[in-house]
C-alpha cells in the first residue's frame, strides 16, 4: 500500500476531528492571517490567529448553538461573504456535530428562505444588518428558525432570537467553564456518515437543489489533498474565493490537515491590492480572473503605445511557445527543456513583460489552482510561460470539489489532471465522465428521484459533463452534456471551446456565449469588459462616453468584428461565428446571468437577449 493510501485509508471520521488534531499539534503555528479595515485612506491592517487562538474562538462558538439548542446533524445556515468569521463559524458548526447549510450573501430573500426553510436550518449566523432583514422579512415563512446570529453588529437591533457573534461566544465560553470536555466528547461522536453541510446548487433552472456532504467526505478530502503534496507547512495562502461555493470551502479543509496559513479576504476589489501585502506561494481562482489579468495587461500594453503593445504581442508569443515547448519536453523526457534560441528570446521577455507580472500577483507565487469553469487554453499557456503556472482542476459541488487536479510539475495545460489518490474515473459510451469514490455527495436533500438519476446504485457518478482520458490519465473536460450544440446540419460543436478561444484571442472581451443548437449557423453574444474597452474608447474618439454607447458605436462593433475574424481562421467552418451582437451591459450575479463563482447561466443569457439571438437568425439561410 502506498504512503498516499494509507494516509486516506487511515483518516479520521471528521474534518472537526483534523481540527483538534491540528490545535494540539501545532498551538502556536499561524493559522489565518485577515484585514482589519482601515478607518481613514491607508492600506488595511493584518491581524494574525494561530491555531490555539482559533480554537478558543471555534469551541466557543461550538458551545454557544449547543447552548441554543442545536443539536447533532441539526443545519446551521451561514450567510457571509469570505472572511475570518465565515471560517471560524463553519468549524464551530462541525465541532458541534451540526452541519453547515451554506447561503450565498447576494442571494435574494425569497430564494435565502426557500434553502433555509428546505435545510430546516436551526439558527441563522448573518454577516450584517443586511443579511439579517431578509431573515426577518421572511420569519413568518421559517417555523424551524429559532435565532440568528449576526456578526457585524452595525445597525442590528438585538432581540431574544436576534445574538450578535461576541454573544454567542461569550455564551459558549461561559458554558465551557463548567463543561470542559464538552467539544471533545461533541467531536468524539461524529460518524463518519454525519451531515457535515448542505451546499444549495445555483442551479440554472427551477429551485437550487440541496446537496448533502457528510464528514467523511471533507475528511477524505483533506488527506487527499495532502497526499498530492502540492502543498506544504510552508505555503501562504490566499482565500478570497466564495466559502460558501465547494471550492472555497474545500480549500479550508486541506489547510487544516497541512498545517499552512491562509490569508482570507473575501472582497475582490481588494486582489489586485493585497497580493504584494499578502504574497502567497499559492491561491486558487475561476478561470475569469486570469482572463480579467490578462485583459488588463494587453489593455495597459496597448494604452502605451504601438511600439509597447507589439513587444507585448511578441511576449505573450514567446511565453506560449515556450510553455508549450517545455510541458511537451517534459512530457516525454521528464525535463522542460527549451532550445537554446526560445530560451534567449524568453530571457528578454522575461525581463520586459514576465517579471512584472510576477510581481503583481506578490513575487512569490509557485502555482495557481483553477477550477469551477474551463480556462482558455492559450492563455494558460501565456501564463504557464510567464512563471505563474495554473494547474487547472476539476470537481462539482457533488464530488466535494476537488475530483482532479494536475501534479504540479507535470501539469498539463488544456487539461485537468489526473484523479485525487482515492477516486476513480471512467468515461461513458457517450463520453459522459461517471466518478466514484469517497468524494461523493450522499445525495440531493429530500430529493430521492433527482439522486437516482446521477447516482448509481454501485457508486458512479453522472458528472454531465463530457471528457477523455489520455492514455497516462490526464482528463480533458470538452463541455457539458447539456451544453453541446448540434447545429441543423447535425454537427456537434462544444461551445465552452470556441468561447475560450475567443478570450484568449479577443483582450476586451467579458464573456461570450456562443449560440446555435438546431440552427444552421453559429452566432454570439458578447459582453464587453468595461474597464478594458473605456481605455480603448479614450484612443478612438469616445471619451467620455457610457459603456452602452461605446458599445453601439460603429467604430467598436469594427474592432469586435476584426477579432470574431480572427477567431474564424482558427475554427472549423461550421464552428465559425457568422454573426454576433455586442450587448448592452456586461452579465452579472444581480441579473441572475453568472452564478456567484462566475459560471454563465445559458438559459437565462439566452432568454434575456432572445430578441438579439432573433434578430441574427431573421430571415438567414446562411449555411
């Protein structure tokens, strides 16, 4: 048996277990590092826990809802966007044998209620004042909720079923003053088929469906996540995805089982600012936020001039080439070598363009992790050649997350890897990826007739998703079942690819949504990213002007055009886009148009600009 079996073979029944593990281990480590909003204009203020301070603060909130009256596998909603508390509150949560019902901050009151009163979740912990009134605004409708916790007090009335988080705890310090051994007995008696959590899928049509993970499953997770060893005691790192998605929460996990520090900080608008203050070794991200990096470099390249934005053109070249280049030598002779010409040019892009990136994500970056939607090959392969190499992952809510991930050095780019010691794949007749192993949900919460129609009596998995194994085991995720076009001329085409191809291609663009199922011809819907095309509009006789008027000026849909031509030399003819429009604004959470881990909702994109996909196709016979 091999050193990573027997580490997940031999794991404890709860990730609460790993917790105490972990405290007792190394008391005095660091454990999270988390800002303190400045009052004035300066940069923030970073405070520090180590994992004897965290624990204080987790089994303090563990007793004070044991003290409320929650009980073991009883659902506790938390509604917050990432940050420290968010943590510390879910690991009290499991410590009190409860389990976790996750709720999204931007989701609207009546879809807050329906997964609270679906989850018969207990207590409520709010992030804010804002939080709090959809709760309020819909108690009439929520019979099991007894109280909510709110953790910024600011603005927030108290009540007898309204707490603020320092209550709680002093409640459950109180409690543990007279009951010490009280967590330890609570964690001592968490099975290993425990709910652990509930996270509520943002599904694209109809209600969100509940998916329930038990313990082992975070369990299994964290030991398989070490036994990668892409991680180690002495990386940094930065949290700033949504927790209550599973690959944030995933990702807290396998800390716990490594021992590392992670910096949390949940505001998005504060990346680009704090990665030199934090300076990670790692961080994971959506495929969206290296795009928007990538965007901005061309778009700043380009804002500097001709002569700038070609040696960037140039570089962004070199770098392919020369991650191409050194992923295949490596392939196939264990080293990534490059010939001695590429290696010289690299030198001097390295010197012009890399190391400023390098130095924007901190300067200390070993890898990225990315998952939740496919990245666009090229530029993967833009940044792998930059040094800031993204091992691309694979995973739903249903497998708890982290299903692939590429083995570091050997990473692939185009690809998601190779399976977590501990789960096993095979790929349909119909090229369906079916999973199985101890990353799997228990199933969809009070919904026996939707978990039977993905999960098989023996254990597989329908991912719905399609994909193909190399022959040494790295997977390539081709698209969504659901998602495959099949034109009227019955070619099939995998819209996620021609729509990557465009983002690498196209540095203004947002997304874009490729259309064309029972047609005769492909067309798309794009959306602008604003910052990157308000830049071009000051060199093109449009400053000044709103993103919805750049965006309708001949002048922009010309430049667009040149791209989606560009994009067309590289596709199959029946691949290529004959028309497309530009919209008006750029999707977003609030419209219900991408999910809050930044997925496109197709069906909602496509009934909300019908008229425009109308408009394209009016009157065509266009082959």
């Amino acid at each position: 048996m091999s050193d990573a079996q027997t580490l997940i073979e031999n794991r404890p029944p709860s990730v609460a277990g790993l917790f105490l593990e972990r405290v007792a281990a190394t008391p005095d480590a660091e454990a999270y590092r988390y800002p303190v909003p400045s009052s004035g204009q300066g940069p923030d203020d970073w405070k520090s826990l180590n994992w004897a301070k965290a624990a204080e603060r987790v089994y303090a909130i563990a007793a004070g809802l044991i003290e409320l009256g929650v009980r073991p596998e009883q659902r506790v909603a938390l509604a917050a966007g990432t940050r420290i508390e968010w943590i510390l509150a879910d690991l009290g949560i499991m410590c009190a044998g409860a389990a976790t019902t996750t709720v999204y901050p931007q989701t609207n009151a009546e879809e807050s209620a329906y997964i609270l009163s679906d989850s018969e979740s207990r207590v409520l912990i709010a992030e804010n004042a804002e939080q709090l009134a959809k709760a309020k605004e819909k108690r009439a409708e929520l019979p099991e909720l007894t109280h909510v916790v709110v953790i910024d007090a600011a603005g927030v009335e108290t009540a007898d079923w309204i707490l603020t988080l320092d209550e709680l705890e002093k409640r459950g310090a109180a409690r543990l003053e007279k009951d010490p051994d009280l967590i330890k007995e609570r964690v001592g008696a968490i099975t290993k088929d425990q709910l652990a959590t509930l996270i509520y899928t943002s599904g694209t049509t109809g209600r969100p469906k509940g998916v329930r993970l038990p313990h082992d499953n975070w369990s299994y997770m964290a030991k398989a996540i070490a036994a990668t060893g892409l991680v180690s005691t002495e990386d940094v790192q930065y949290l700033w995805l949504p927790l209550a998605h599973v690959f944030g929460k995933v990702l807290t996990s396998g800390q716990i089982e490594v021992g590392h520090v992670t910096a949390v900080d949940g505001r998005v608008d504060k990346i680009i600012e704090n990665l030199p203050v934090v300076q990670p070794t790692y961080m994971a991200a959506v495929p969206r936020i290296f795009e928007k990096v990538y965007n901005g470099v061309a778009a700043k390249a380009r804002a500097g001039g001709g002569a700038k934005y070609k040696i960037f053109q140039w570089a962004a070249e070199v770098a392919r080439d020369h991650a191409k280049v050194s992923q295949d030598n490596f392939r196939r002779t264990g080293t990534a070598s490059v010939p001695f010409g590429l290696g010289a040019k690299h030198k001097v892009a390295d010197a012009l363009v890399f190391a400023k990136i390098r130095e924007a994500f901190g300067g200390n970056l070993r890898a990225c992790v990315s998952g939740s939607a496919a990245l666009a090959p090229e530029i993967g392969y833009f940044f792998s050649g930059a040094g800031i190499h993204i091992l691309e992952g694979y995973g739903l809510t249903e497998s708890s997350a982290a299903s692939f991930v590429n083995p570091g050095e050997a990473y692939r780019t185009g690809t998601v890897g190779k399976p977590l010691p501990g789960t096993e794949v095979r790929i349909a007749d119909d090229g369906e990826i079916l999973l199985r192993g101890p990353g799997i949900m228990e199933g969809y919460h009070k919904l026996p007739e939707k978990t039977a129609e993905v999960l098989e009596p023996d254990g597989w998995f329908h991912t719905g998703d399609i994909g193909e194994l190399s022959p040494d085991g790295y997977l390539r995720i081709t698209d969504r079942k659901k998602d495959l076009i099949k034109t009227s001329g019955g070619k099939y085409i995998a819209p996620a690819e021609v729509e990557g191809q465009f983002k690498a291609v196209c540095p203004y663009v947002s997304n874009i949504l490729v259309h064309g199922a029972d047609r005769n011809f492909c067309t798309a819907l794009i959306a602008l990213d604003e910052v990157a095309i308000t830049g071009w509009a000051k060199d093109n006789g449009l400053e000044g002007k709103s993103y919805a008027e750049i965006v309708a000026a001949p002048v922009t849909v010309e430049m667009v055009d040149g791209y989606v031509k560009q994009l067309n030399e590289g596709l199959q003819r029946w691949q290529t886009i004959k028309k497309f429009r530009l919209l008006p604004r750029d999707l977003d959470v609030e419209h219900g148009e991408i999910t809050p881990s930044l997925k496109l909702k197709r069906p909602v994109v496509e009934r909300e600009y019908k008229h425009l996909i109308e408009e394209m196709y009016d009157g065509s016979r266009e082959a």
